[in-house]
C-alpha cells in the first residue's frame, strides 16, 4: 500500500536532519510521506527525486508538487535506464519486502555504488497480497538482517 506506519517517523526525521543531504532519490514514493519529513528539515533549497511505478499514485498524492523529478518506472528498469544518476541520500521506506530477496540484494548493491548513504525500513512478518487491484504491491520476501 502507499502508506506507511509511522513508528520510525521521528528517527528517519532525525538522520536526515543531521546528515542534511543536498540530493535524496525516495525509492517507491507511494503517498510522497518522505517529501513531508525532509520539507521539515531544511530551510533552504535541497534537491528530492522519486520512483514511483504506480501512475495512479502519482496523480492521487500529488506527488509532482513534492518531488522535483518523478520517475514513473519499477526500480529495475530505474537501475538499467538511469546508472548515472547519483544521490546523496536513497531511501528504501517499505519497498523492499516488493522484491525477491536476490532482487532486494541486487538493488542495495547497484545503489551502494551510487550514493553516500542509504536509508531502508520494511515490515518484517507482515503478509500482503496486491492493494486496490495493484500487482506491485504484493509482499514477496520476507527476511531480518
């Protein structure tokens, strides 16, 4: 689903207000949350980008009104289009658990060379089939570090 709980609101607010990132690319925006807490962190002009595949999400939360640049594609097709694209920050906000756990690996390693830090948050042991008709919203791995 394009929400998230709020539990690690507060924690996610509190690193990206210290490292204070000039770029960030949020990875599966959904509701465009991250937009909302970075906004909360800056006082002058920071650069904040987005993939997003679901084109319904775009247009349901206005997500061209938070993000400068939307990439309307999956992630994998992100990664063969877009390599050269670098990123202070990328955020991974409930988004991997989408993922086989060898893609989930395969998108940590891609991006590890293409940023300076790398945020990820996912629900473990939470079981979910597509949301509202969304195919890509179906839970497909379930792992703990």
């Amino acid at each position: 689903m394009p929400y998230s709980h709020n539990a690690f609101d507060q924690t996610l607010k509190s690193h990206i207000c210290q490292i204070l990132p000039e770029s960030i690319l949020d990875v599966g925006a959904g509701a465009g949350k991250l937009s909302t807490l970075v906004d909360q962190c800056y006082k002058g002009n920071y650069k904040i980008d987005c993939i997003e595949p679901v084109a319904k999400y775009v247009d349901e939360f206005k997500l061209s009104k938070k993000y400068n640049k939307i990439y309307l594609l999956d992630t994998k097709d992100y990664m063969r289009n877009f390599s050269s694209n670098r990123y202070d920050l990328v955020y991974f906000g409930d988004v991997l658990e989408h993922c086989f756990l060898s893609e989930a690996i395969d998108i940590l390693d891609f991006f590890s060379y293409r940023s300076k830090w790398i945020i990820l948050a996912w629900p473990t042991n939470a079981i979910q089939d597509d949301w509202e008709g969304q195919k890509s919203e179906i839970h497909k791995s379930n792992f703990t570090i």
